[in-house]
C-alpha cells in the first residue's frame, strides 16, 4: 500500500517527534546520572571462603553463655572485608535444623544471587551447600542474614558483615563496626516462641538484653587523636536505636552503605532494623582520660550500648577529606508527581499466626513467594516515586532489595536528606513518599524489615526491567 505523499511525510513527522518525546530523559532522570554505577567494574580478585550456619554455644564478651544459631560459630558472624572490585564467593553450607538462604542487605547482586527463597533460589536444605558469588558495584557498609523464617534465623543469631572497601581506602587509624541487636531472653536461653501475638500486633520482638557486638558492656578504647570509621549496623527483629553519641565528635559519611554527599549531624537519627550508620570520628588530641557514653534514647527508657574511652599519649590525626558521594541528585520539586508505585500498610485478623500484616490488602505467602504473587512494575533506568502510605499504628522499616531510593518527603512536606537509603523507616500513620532508579534487572522484595511483620505478610516483589 502507497501512503499519499503528504500523508507520508505527516506520519514520519510524527514518529520523529514521538521518538524524540520518549527518549528525552526526563529532568530528574538527568539529575540522577552518575549517582551510583550500572555495571560493577571487576578488577580481577576472587575473595573465597567457606561459611556454615550451625546451632552453636557462644560466650558473650561479658561471660554470657548462649545457646544460638550462628554463622561460623559466632555471633555476630564473621566481617567479610573486600575491596571494591573484588569479587566474592560464599561457599556457604547449611548445618541447621531448617532450611535457610543467605541474603546480602543493601548490596545489588545479580538477581539469581539474591538469596531469596522461591523466588531468586530453592532454599538451602540442611546439609546442602550453595555458593553465592557477585561482584559488589558500591562501597560501603552492608550485611548478611537469611531470608527464610527470618524472624526465627536472624533472632538465633544469625547475621554477619560484609564490607566493601572503596578501591582506595583513606587511611583512618581504626575501622570499627558496631553491631546492635536485641535479645529475648528467658531463663538465660533464646525466649523460644517465636511470631507472637504479642510481637504481631506490636513493632515485632523487642528484646530485654541489648548487645553491640555481642555485648552489654561494649567498650572501643582509642588514642588522642585518632581518627575513627564508625560502622553502626541494626540487626534487631524489630527495635529501632536512637544513638545519642554523648558529644563524641562525629558526622554521619554514609546511610545504607552509600557516602552521603556532605558529612551530616546524627543527632537524632533513627537507626531501624536493617539500618546502616557510617561515621567519621575524630578524637581531640587533648581527650586522654576522656570518656563518651553511647545511650539509645528511642524509647522513653535510655539505654547504655557502648562507652568510647581516651586514653595515652596523642597520636597525629590522619588528615584528609571525610570521603563523600561525588553527586547525589537532589530531586526537588517532585510533590505534585504521581507516585508509579503506592502501597498500603496494614494488617487484619487471619493467615497463619491469627494476625497478617499486608500491602494493599495481600498477605505474602511464603509457601508459594514467586509463583502467584503480582509483582509491581519498575522500569530499569527510569524514575519512579513509590509511596508509602501506613494506615495503621505501628511501624514499618521499609526495605526494597536491589536498589536504593532517595526520601523526597514525609506527610507530604519535602525532605532532602543527602543520601540515599535502602530502609526507610515508616511511623504510624504515616505517608513516605521516596524517588528512584533501579538499574538492576530482576524480581526484588519490598518488605517491612521488621520480621515478624515481613513474616506475617508485609512483603511484596517488585520487577524490575
Ligand atoms: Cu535485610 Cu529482605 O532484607
Ligand atoms: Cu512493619
């Protein structure tokens, strides 16, 4: 067939400017360029080792003695240290009583490596061995801890740190990490009964022993001077931490693994279970005999979590700019853009545990996770806005695999924290509306990183392509 020739001409017209229309990146979408790479760039190195998650009896550093569930006979787990570009492979054998996967918070693994049961893997029965192996493409602070019975796996004990160094580390005088957790204890053993009523109908199982590292007493002696990265991880089932650093002089350098664009106060920071806190610390020169208590200040009863004492002679602080993100995009303006994406959270009465926990009104099932289950569409290398809508009266630390996101605003008033986070805490009642661009192909989970809740429901998948 013969198009008439100004006809022709009109169509061609006007497929030029759709084409132009669509490929047009969009303001934001430019704004983003550059934030965090798309491909990791390997430099070669293969970090291997053996990992194996087994019933184990620990000693806390204060002398407790615990039965737990524990990621190469310790908790925490071993700090997995690697540089960025290396690649890493967890030979990892499952020794427990259940069946369990490994997955790697905050980090943006190949989809297939994700550690996700049913859905990315087959879960890991006891005695089997799976190897996971990626390439992480940032730096920063991140960890690993099962995705199956999560609530059970994780409570026991089992958690571990992985840290992807920058390429070139600057030269601090000490990298530390912190891990916080909560326990549950009875009678001097992990209180048994797990997802609750109790802990279903609250913010999930708060613990009546608060450990860093392991420790009710933690202590980091350090020299005058000294310049310290201060890693904060919260592995709790559900205790959100408010660090109230006692005046130690810090600034916040990455949230969620990623450097922040400029150091900022954490004063006042709301550390949720899946959280990461990096912090730049210098230690004044004159502080020897100094000493900074650590409080937890997010419930009305503080808390003591670890105390930084001074002392010796003063050494040379290293000198060097507090390491930043080269460009964070700032995504103003964006309250009047339809959210791609919303859901709802809340629960009602049934499911397994009597209570179930949802996102627009579906429970997860765990049984069946990748087969049935609608998936919310992301586009990869768009922008997107996803809100957060809590329409009930508990909290709900939000956590999506496989991307970051950016907070632009709470309650619809605009926020611009200068970072991107991987969990964002959601309070009662409260709308969170957060931008991204996901980069990463695949079917990722969107859940409440408080376990019980994820446990009872609030889980969903989003697919990314
Ligand atoms: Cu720590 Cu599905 O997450
Ligand atoms: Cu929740």
């Amino acid at each position: 067939m013969r198009l008439p020739h100004a006809a022709a001409i009109a169509l061609i017209a006007a497929a030029a400017v759709s084409v132009v229309v669509a490929r047009a990146p969009d303001a934001r979408l430019r704004e983003f360029r550059g934030a965090y790479p798309e491909t990791a760039r390997p430099n070669g190195i293969v970090r291997e080792r053996a990992l194996t998650a087994a019933p184990a009896d620990v000693t806390f550093p204060d002398g407790r003695r615990l039965a737990v569930w524990a990621y190469d006979g310790r908790v925490p787990g071993p700090t997995l240290r690697v540089r960025l570009g290396d690649a890493v492979r967890v030979r990892f054998t499952n020794r427990l009583p259940q069946p369990t996967t490994i997955h790697w918070h905050g980090v943006r693994v190949p989809n297939a490596m994700d550690g996700v049961p049913g859905v990315t893997q087959p879960p890991i029965a006891p005695g089997e061995t799976f190897v996971y192996e990626f390439t992480p493409k940032d730096a920063g602070t991140f960890w690993f801890h099962p995705h199956l019975r999560s609530s059970e796996q994780i409570e026991r004990g089992l958690f571990g740190v992985l840290i992807v160094e920058d390429a070139h580390p600057r030269p601090y005088s000490r990298d530390v990490v912190w891990v916080l957790d909560d326990w549950l204890l009875d009678h001097g053993e992990i209180f048994p009964e797990f997802n609750t009523r109790h802990d279903l109908i609250h913010d999930g199982r708060w613990g009546n022993v608060i450990t860093v590292n392991g420790s009710t007493a933690e202590r980091l002696d350090v020299a005058p001077g000294d310049r310290i990265r201060l890693r904060l991880l919260n592995v709790a089932n559900g205790r959100v931490f408010r660090p109230d650093l006692g005046g130690l002089p810090a600034r916040v350098i990455a949230v969620d693994g990623l450097y922040a664009a400029r150091p900022v106060d954490p004063a006042g920071f709301e550390l949720a279970p899946g959280n990461r806190l990096d912090l730049d610390v210098t230690i004044p020169s004159d502080a020897a005999g100094r000493s900074w208590a650590i409080v937890d200040r997010f419930t009305r009863r503080d808390i003591p979590l670890a105390t930084v004492v001074a002392a010796g002679a003063p050494v040379a602080t290293p000198q060097f700019a507090s390491p930043a993100a080269a460009h964070v995009p700032a995504w103003r303006d964006t309250a009047d853009v339809a959210p791609r994406t919303e859901m709802r959270l809340n629960n009602r009465v049934g499911g397994p545990f009597g209570i179930e926990w949802t996102i627009n009104d579906a429970a997860f099932d765990h049984a069946h996770a990748g087969a049935a289950h609608a998936a919310f569409p992301l586009p990869r290398g768009a922008w997107s806005k996803i809100r957060f809508v809590n329409e009930s009266y508990r909290l709900h630390p939000m956590h999506i695999h496989g991307l970051f996101f950016k907070l632009l605003a709470r309650n619809g008033v605009a926020v611009d924290e200068p970072f991107f986070r991987d969990t964002v805490l959601v309070h009662a009642q409260e709308t969170v509306d957060v931008g991204t661009v996901p980069l990463d192909p695949g079917l990722w989970m969107a859940h409440c990183h408080i376990l019980e809740h994820a446990e009872s429901g609030m889980m969903t998948l989003v697919d990314v392509r």
